[in-house]
C-alpha cells in the first residue's frame, strides 16, 4: 500500500487505531480519526479509525453499565444477603470480560483486513462508520454541465414580391430602332408599277401615300 501524505501508511496507521482499541485507550483513537480527517484526508483510513473509535467506546460504555448495575444491585443487598452481593460483584467482572474479549476479537479482524488493504467491515461499526464518514468528509460536489446552445431560428428570404423599394431596378436592354424608310429602296414591279419603300405598290411617278418619288 502506498504511504499516506506525511510518510504513514494508511494500511498502518489503521492498525494503530484498532490496537488503541484493545488497550481501551478511546482518547487515542479519537485523535487518529482526526489524523484521517484532517492529514491525511482520506476517507478509507477514516472509516477504518471510526470503527476503531466506535469499538472502543462501545466497550467502555459496555463495561460502565455492566458494574453500574451489578454493583448497585450488590451494594443494595450486601447488608441482608453478603453471598449474593458478592456473586453479584463476581458476576459484573466476568461480563466486563467477555465485553472485553468480544473487543479484542473485533479489533484483531480488524487488524487482520485492514493490514492487507481491505475494510475492517465490523458488524454494525462498518455501517456507522460508512454514514459518519459521509458526514465528516464533504465530497466536492461536480460542476454543473454547461447548457447547451439554442441553435438560431433560420431567417426566412424574402420573397421576390415584397423587394425592398430601394433596390435598383435592372437596366432594360435596348431596343433596335428600325431602318428609316429613306434606306430602304423601292422595288419595281413587272406590269410597269413598283412598291415605294413605305411598302404602298403604286402605278405612277410619285408614291400615293407618302409622295417619294419613284427611284
């Protein structure tokens, strides 16, 4: 496993925490849990020291209720029934040991997984740990997606009908003038008449229509 920002594998320093847990030392293992917070900022090694802090205080509250009770109960009898007070005390001491061995069992599997990379996944502390971590670690939350263009609504052309009154009229092409009727020679005709140029077909000297003479 790699090492951890100030030269600590995280792997290692889980293990710390849970051996913090064995030794009943909950002090400790709160301040490895703000080495995973706050140094190292890692949210594997937070949960693994979580489940070592919770295991830990799980047994210390344990351990406190089991004499709290016993011994209330045997101080109230101890003055009528000494045997059954002392059984009583007996009792609280062989519960605050196996409370004991149930931690050192707990804190040995967690050694064992987490030594080699793994989650501790204790029963019940796994799952407490996963929501804490949750909501001592704040994920950074993802930029929001850019919005997507809106495309332009294309501009429809103009028709050819509403033209703008400023445009400029196209030039018209020029029309050939016709030839002047002077150009044009009269044609005889066979029978002695002939057709003047203004097309008129006459029989005498000068056109009827528009007075030429005959050519």
């Amino acid at each position: 496993m790699t090492k951890g920002k100030y030269g600590l594998c995280p792997g290692a320093a889980a293990v710390i925490a849970f051996i913090f847990a064995i030794l009943n030392m909950p002090i400790p293992a709160v301040l490895m849990v703000g080495y995973a917070v706050l140094a190292e900022q890692s949210e594997w090694l937070t949960r693994q020291c979580l489940q070592a802090l919770f295991l830990v205080l799980t047994g210390s509250f344990l351990k406190m209720v089991v004499g709290a009770v016993f011994g209330t109960l045997a101080g109230m009898i101890g003055k009528w029934f000494y045997e059954l007070a002392n059984f009583l005390y007996g009792a609280s001491s062989v519960l605050s040991g196996l409370v004991s061995i149930l931690v050192l069992v707990f804190a040995v599997i967690g050694i064992l997984k987490t030594a080699k990379g793994n989650e501790a996944s204790l029963p019940l502390f796994g799952s407490f740990a996963a929501k804490a971590t949750g909501a001592v670690i704040s994920k950074p939350k993802p930029a929001p997606a850019p919005a997507a263009p809106v495309p332009e609504a294309p501009v429809p052309a103009a028709p050819a009908s509403e033209a703008p009154a400023s445009a400029v009229p196209a030039p018209e092409a020029p029309v050939p003038a016709a030839p002047a009727a002077a150009d044009v020679p009269a044609v005889p005709v066979q029978d002695g008449s002939w057709v003047c140029s203004c097309g008129k077909v006459n029989s005498g000297r000068f056109c009827t229509k528009c007075g030429r003479p005959q050519a």
